[in-house]
C-alpha cells in the first residue's frame, strides 16, 4: 500500500524518519502494537483522537497508515500542504487528491484553510466565480 503512493526515495525516508521522531505517532505506534484497550478512556490522552478510527490503522515498512493513507506527521505536514495546492486548483479537488494519499487530524481544515488564504486562488476565483444578477419573471395571469 504504502509504495503506491508516488514519492520520491528521500521523502520516503525522511517521512519514516520523522514518523519516528514524532511523540504522537510513537505513542499511536506502540498502542496499535499492543492492542487497543476495551474503553476510550484507558487510551493515552496524546492519542484519543485516534480511539474512533483504531480498527483503521496499521503500521506498514516503519509508517503508520489508514486505509490507504499514510499518516503524516507534524514536521512534514506543512511541506504535503505546499505539494497539494501547489496547482491552486481549489478547496475541493486538494481534497480529493490529498484523501487518497494522505491523512493528519484536522486536514481538512488545514487544507481549506491554506487554500483560502491563497493570493492566487482568491484572485483566480474573484473571477471564474461571478455571481449571476437575479433575473425577475412576469407574474402568470
């Protein structure tokens, strides 16, 4: 799963090499290993955020992935945000290419986010998005 994502050999292993450095990913790492506890509140406080998606996660080739995703961590989610809107195409389609590759608590807002405070893209969709006048029809007899 993880190979099918297209990225290069260094970001690869500087994404393995910060899931390793990150405290949360640690603790989300070593709890899928264990096992997950019966009860939400036997979870470490750093990684609840995770409880409702733990039948989800696994951990493959040093990485931790959802479904299809790889988790990202902190250190390098600015750098995937950069990658993913760097065709300005919009809030919808960084979505839908970032959903397929990649997941982070809160990347959905991060990516509205980054697009909307976008120069280019305000300055693009000013344009492309014109709202149309109300047009009045004759009332029917």
């Amino acid at each position: 799963m993880v190979h099918q994502v297209s990225i290069s050999e260094e970001k690869y292993k500087s994404l393995q090499e910060d899931t390793a450095k990150d405290p949360e990913l640690n603790c989300l790492k070593s709890q899928i290993i264990q096992g997950w506890p019966e009860n939400a509140k036997d979870v470490p406080n750093i990684i609840k955020k995770y409880w409702s998606m733990r039948d989800f996660l696994s951990i493959e080739d040093g990485l931790i992935v959802k479904n299809t995703a790889i988790i990202i961590p902190k250190s390098m989610q600015s750098l995937i945000l950069d990658r993913l809107h760097e065709s300005h195409q919009g809030i919808e389609k960084c979505l839908l290419k970032a959903r397929e590759n990649v997941f982070w608590i809160g990347m959905t807002k991060d990516v509205t986010d980054r697009v909307q405070t976008c120069s280019i893209c305000e300055k693009n969709n000013k344009k492309s998005q014109q709202k149309e006048s109300l047009l009045q029809h004759e009332m029917p007899s």
